[in-house]
C-alpha cells in the first residue's frame, strides 16, 4: 500500500470519527469539529457567497448559524438545501438550527461535479417554482450547485434566456467551468443547442429529452453540444 493510499485511508477515518450526529455533548463537539473543519465552514463565516438573484430568491454558501439568524431578521423564512438530506453532521447540525430558529428547511439533491439523474431535477424545479418567497437556496460553496438551481430558477419561473442564466454559473460566483463542474454549465450548452432546433422549454426538456448517463458521457467525450 503505498503512501497516498494510507494518507488517504487515515483521513477517511479522521472524518469518520467526527462526522457523526450531536446526540450528546461529546458528539456535538465532534459534529462541530467536522463542520468547521471537514466541511470547511470556517471559511463560510466570512466569506458568503450571498447574492439576491431576483427579488426575494436569494443563493448562499451554506450558511453558519448567525448568517441563518441574519437571514430570518431579513424576512427570509425558507431553506432550500441543494446538498440533500444526509445523515452527514453538517446536515444534521443545519436542521438542528432551522428547528431552533424556526426556519422551514426544505431538502433537494443536485450535484457538482456530475449530472443529476432526471427526478432529482424535475424534483428541485418543483421546488423552485412552489417555494414561498423570500427564501434562500445554498449548497456547499454556493458555485456550482447553487449556480445551476439559480439558473435554473431564472429560465423557468422568471422567464429569462440561456444566455441570461448562464451567468449564475460564472468566477463572481467562485465557479470555473474548468474540471468536472463544467458538466454544469455543459448541460445549458446542450439545452440551448437543442433549444435552437426547436424550441422546447427547459422543464419540458429535461422531463422528456434529458439522459444523464448520456450527457456525462458526451461531455468527457469532448463532444461539442448538439
């Protein structure tokens, strides 16, 4: 076994250690650990990622507790959480402080770095489209998960262009197209070219056309959209 492997197999343990639920007081010391740490919410409690994308739908990082009370002092009352429902601590930590609160949290799956299976999509425009406003929608860093939902938000329920959306997915927001997050913004170069042959709504596009497996494979493929 060589040295990257057992650097990697001890780190994996070293998160496992702390990621557990706060049951007791020395869980919830360790849940903290691994929020602060693990899941890099020391950087989250200066830097925000907060941005209001139209009126009264705002996107973030996943905020600390005090950026959750700043944002139910703004009025918002309502938590979308792009990074699903996990037995993970920093999920159960942020639950923790929704209930305490009083904030309504609601759970959607995207993902970052690949392309979402049709349900978790169709499943999160739902969400999109039925949440009571102001809300605030966050996944991790709030780049790239964040940035596709928003975009997503702005096509279908504020009616603007491709164009227009793709800017929710661009470097103001800490997102690089570069790597595999550029399945994301892959994804609007495939609706939008398809959407050119023929016009056909996102939401209808991903209900009937989109294929996941297909698109993940074209876009490691260095396939040009089509």
């Amino acid at each position: 076994m060589g040295l990257g492997h057992r650097l990697k197999n001890w780190e994996s343990r070293i998160r496992a250690h702390y990621n557990v639920a706060p049951t007791t007081p020395e869980n919830r010391r360790k849940a903290r650990i691994y929020a602060l740490w693990f899941d890099h919410e020391i950087l989250r409690t200066v830097w925000t990622n907060f941005d209001e994308i139209a009126p009264g739908v705002f996107r973030s990082n996943h905020p600390t507790r005090k950026r959750f009370e700043k944002m139910k002092a703004m009025g918002i009352h309502t938590v979308l959480n792009l990074r699903g429902e996990t037995d993970s601590a920093h999920y159960l930590l942020e639950k923790e402080i929704c209930d305490d609160l009083g904030l309504t949290l609601v759970n959607a799956k995207l993902l970052a770095r690949g392309a979402a299976v049709r349900a978790d999509i169709l499943d999160t425009i739902q969400k999109l489209k039925s949440l009571d406003k102001p809300f605030v929608m966050h996944c991790k860093s709030g780049a790239d998960r964040a940035g596709f939902a928003s975009a997503m938000y702005l096509m279908i329920v504020e009616g603007k262009s491709v164009a227009e959306a793709r800017r929710m997915l661009s470097p103001r927001y800490m997102h690089i197209r570069n790597g595999k997050v550029g399945i994301l913004d892959y994804t609007l170069d495939v609706y939008e070219a398809r959407n050119a042959r023929d016009p056909i709504s996102f939401e209808d596009w991903i209900a009937t056309e989109y294929d996941n497996a297909e698109l993940h494979r074209a876009f490691h493929a260095g396939d040009p959209p089509a």
